[in-house]
C-alpha cells in the first residue's frame, strides 16, 4: 500500500496557498512550466546584500501538489542563505525521488517531509519539483525552467 | 423484452477474451477507461504474437526457407485483411508503418515535399491531435507553405462555413482528424473532402479514434490518404497503416532508404521497388503486423450494431452520471459524438483527480491529450477524460462517478 499523497497539510496549502503574489522589487525570478501537465509558474525571490532570501513568492497555476510544494517551499526559503537554498533543493530533490529517507538520514526539510511518499507516485513526482526547480534556476539565473 | 440488435452482442463473454480486464490495481477491479489513448488486448492477438516468436521466426521477402515463405505469406495476408477493412480497390495501396503518427509524417514529408510549393496552402481543423499539426508545421517551415485552421465553436465542433471560406484555389491538402481524441466529436469527413476536392485539394483522414467507431470505406470517402494506428483498434503499439490512393503513392518519392524498398541497388544509381514497399524500408514490425491481423478479424467478429448500440448506452449513462454530480463540465458536446467523455471538476486539478481516482482502480487520461490547442480554445489547462471501449459497462461509470465524488470528499476535507 503506498503512502497517502493527498496529507491535511498539502491540502490545506492548494487551498490558501502562502505568498500566492507576484514580488516587487525581486532580485531572482524564474519561470517554471511543466508542458505534459500545463502546471505553469513564477518564482520571486529578494535577496539582500549578505546573500540572505529576505521573501520569496510565486503565482501561477498548478495541481495541488505543485501548488502545496511552491507554498511551502517559499516559506522555508525565508532567512535562508543562497548556499542554504542549495542545499534544501539537493535535499527535496533526493526526496522526491525516493533517495532521502528523512526518518533514517540528517537534513533540514522539517515541514516538507510531508511530500516524503512521492516518490510512490512516479507521475507526479514531477508536479512537486517544479517550483523548486524554478527556485534553483533563479538563484542560476535561468530565465525559463521545464520538467518533463 | 429481448432486443434483436443485442442479441450478438454478449458483453461478459467479449470481457473475457480481454486478460487484462482481469487485474487488481491497488487492490480493487481494474476499471479501463482509457481506450483512447491505446485499447487493451484480446487473448487471440497476443497468441498470434507469441506464435510467430515461438515457432514462426523469419524475417519476411528475403529467404528462400520454409520459415521465411511462411512469415512472408502471413505478413501479406495481413496486408488483405486491412484492405478488406478498409475497402480500399487495392492491396498495395495499404502501407505498414510505425503508427498513425508515422503515416502522417510519410504524407508530410513524401507527398508534401514533392507537391507542395511555397505559398500553396494547408487545412487543418482547431481539434487536431498534435501528430496532425507539427509534421505540418515542419512541412510549411520546409517548402514555404501556408498552414490555415478550422475554428470549432463551444460544442466543439468543426465551423463548417468557415472551413469553406478557408478553401481556395490555393488550398492544395487538407488534413482533419475523423474522431476527436479529447472531444470525442465526429467530424462530417464526407462533406469536407468534397468541398475540397472541388477546390482541387487533395484530403488526409486521421482515422486513429474512428476505426472503433465505424465501418470504414475508404473508396465510398473518396480520401486520398487515410491513417490509423494498430494499438487503437486491439492491436499491437508499433505498426499503423497508411491507405493512399495508387495514383499519388505512385508519384511519391520513397520516404526512407533501405533494404526491402529498392529494385537494384548500384553505386551509379539505385531503382526503387513497387508499391508497396516502397515505403517499407528496413524489417518490418513483422510479428506485430500479424497480430494487428487478428485484431481486426476479431473485432469484426463483434458486429457493428451492437456494439454501436451498447456504446452509445454507456457514453449516455456515463455523461448523465458525471453531469449528476455538482461541479462537474463535460468538454466536448458535439451533436455526434463518439463515446469519449472529457471532464473538469471545479477546484480539482485533474492530475490530482487522475491520482485520486486511480486509488480506486480507475484509469482515466489527464492532461491535454497532445491537443493543446483545444484546452487553449476552452481556457483551460487540461482534462481528465473516460474514452470507452465495447468491453465497458455501465457499472464500470458508476465506479468512476464514485471515485469522483470520493476525490472532491478529499479536497473539501
């Protein structure tokens, strides 16, 4: 039996999804789209001198587990470092997919662990790593990200 | 009260020759709703298969051994069986492909090249799966031609009357899809490729959904071209067919080089070989072709009358079940229409609800159905679609509602 995918929490974030809004005054900007879906969105960042996210948001469209994933996402990037930012998009990553056991391995996903049965849904591992793709290729300064 | 037309028509016995209809997914009855998209097996087509894998192995018009002539003779055989299904006047106006798709791009790239010129002008309709838009598109970017759209208004039909203003002299092929794969509409294919054989134009059939939905005459139609995949209709993924009338596959260049399309191959110059294996370069999809052979035999052992009389009872049960519950839009509501059903529910996006009716067993399609331009046209992003097939019942829809209803429990949590 796999994991249930559908948590209180994602849906809870589809349905008031956090810093839902276009950011004025962002140093990073990305768009994400993932063509077989048409899940399509927008990820804001400030960061200030220091190196510090100071705000991060997105808008766009999405399932609700693309859309609970940029939600939180945005959160946990809050305060963070560029290289911290890294570091947790290396780590969601290897969750998504199966690689990162959160119960047995060190990390810093805390909240996000929620999405730690993805991986059970090969189809829709794809929807929760848009907008942290979105995310790394702003902070590389890629214009347009794509999953497919 | 008995019915003359179902009396044939013995559903549980037909489910049986379906292995497949028989697995468990996620521990409930597998319901197979997405026939569109490739139908399942029949136990007869599968054993064809196998048979040529297990005792008939030969590479076909090559060897002169008793393996060889045996393979050769069924893959030909083969060949009669499509032209019977199609009714073309000729055998060798039938040509194996990979699949509608590949057919498509043979037309695009053989006939297209060789008549088209720059400025000459290509119909295709606003519905059109994405395997008869962008073998076009690459076409127009390559001779210089000129790519024109039908609109389809709110039911999703074809707007006829802007499909004649479309036609001029210019207008030299036009390509339209006979069954929508995301709107289930059937186009009037008749009335098109006389409109547009007034106009000198030559017509290309995308029959992908409408070889399950009707008989197909490809000389009464009068096409030109007409191209459908074998894993739509029973049959094995990897071969398709192309109908061509003689007349143009006979001035076509060949589309590939290789073995089995030339007459004599030299350093000075090579000849091609006869119809139709011209267009056949390389082996074949040989054990497929043979098992695309019994898919047709059996499904025409079906009858038509009952099946299309259970078929249009299911997509009416179907829709008036969906359309009962709160929240949902049915996507494509042509007058005729083929027994697709593609659907939103508000506040679901359907890749959740794709997931979430999946728990219950239920295969459904979501996503745009590579018709993007149709989920432009209606605004929005995707749908989630039933496409049904003969095999499925009326208790397999009130699964699917179910299974929504449970879907948007979940979402109002």
């Amino acid at each position: 039996m796999r994991d249930e995918l559908y948590q209180q929490t994602i849906l809870e974030h589809n349905r008031s999804p956090r810093n839902f809004k276009k950011l004025e005054g962002a140093t990073h900007v990305a768009e994400g789209y993932n063509p077989l879906c048409g899940d399509h969105l927008w990820v804001y960042m400030k960061v200030n001198a220091g190196g510090i996210i100071e705000e991060a948001a997105f808008e766009g469209s999405g399932c609700a587990i693309s859309k609970a994933s940029a939600s939180m996402m945005t959160m946990a990037l809050k305060g963070k470092t560029i290289a911290e930012a890294n570091l947790l998009f290396d780590e969601f990553h290897k969750l998504a997919i199966g690689e990162l056991k959160p119960d047995q391995q060190p990390n810093h996903l805390g909240k996000l662990t929620v999405f730690s049965g993805i991986w059970q849904y090969p189809a829709r591992v794809k929807c929760a790593v848009l907008s942290w793709h979105t995310m790394h290729g702003a902070l590389e300064k890629t214009k347009t990200v794509s999953t497919e | 009260m008995t019915n003359p037309y179902m009396s044939t028509f013995n559903i549980q016995k037909l489910r049986q020759d379906f292995p497949n209809l028989n697995i468990r997914v996620h521990g409930k009855p597998l319901v197979y709703l997405d026939n569109a998209a490739t139908t399942l097996k029949p136990r007869c087509v599968i054993d064809a298969m196998n048979a040529y894998y297990v005792t008939g192995v030969a590479n076909v018009h090559r060897g002169v051994h008793y393996l060889s002539e045996q393979a050769t003779a069924a893959f030909e055989y083969s060949r009669q069986v499509v032209r019977q299904f199609l009714h073309s006047a000729k055998v060798h106006e039938i040509i194996f492909t990979k699949g509608a798709t590949e057919s498509l791009n043979l037309i695009a790239q053989s006939y297209g090249r060789h008549f088209l010129k720059k400025g000459d002008e290509i119909i295709i309709s606003h519905m059109e799966h994405h395997s008869n838009i962008v073998p076009w598109q690459m076409l127009c970017q390559q001779a210089g031609c000129v790519l024109k759209v039908i609109p389809i208004n709110d039911r999703g039909e074809i707007i006829f009357e802007e499909y004649l203003k479309l036609l001029s002299d210019k207008t030299k092929l036009v390509s339209l899809v006979w069954v929508s794969n995301s709107l289930g509409t059937v186009n009037p294919v008749k009335a098109v490729i006389e409109a547009a054989h007034k106009q000198g134009a030559v017509v290309v059939i995308d029959a992908a959904q409408a070889v399950t939905h009707t008989p197909i005459n490809v000389q009464e139609l009068d096409c030109d071209f007409l191209v459908f995949s074998g894993h739509k209709v029973f049959g094995p993924t990897g071969v398709g067919v192309l109908y061509g009338k003689e007349k143009w596959l006979e001035a076509m260049p060949p589309y590939q080089g290789g073995g089995d399309m030339i007459k004599s191959v030299t350093f000075a110059g090579t000849t091609y070989n006869v119809l139709p294996y011209k267009f056949e370069a390389g082996t074949p999809a040989i054990a497929e072709v043979i098992g695309l052979r019994s898919a047709l035999e059996f499904f025409q052992t079906i009858g038509w009358e009952g099946m299309k009389q259970h078929k249009e009872e299911i997509l009416d049960h179907g829709t008036r079940t969906l359309l009962s519950i709160d929240g949902v839009r049915i996507i494509g509501t042509a007058k005729d229409k083929t027994s697709i059903i593609s659907f939103v529910v508000d506040g679901i996006h359907p890749h959740d609800l794709g997931t979430l009716v999946d728990q219950e067993g239920v295969a459904i399609r979501t996503g745009h159905h590579c018709t993007q331009p149709v989920m432009q046209r209606f605004g929005i992003p995707a749908t989630a679609r039933a496409s049904l097939a003969f095999y499925n019942t009326k208790e397999e829809l009130d699964i699917l509602a179910a299974a929504v209803k449970k879907a948007q429990a979940v979402f109002k949590q």
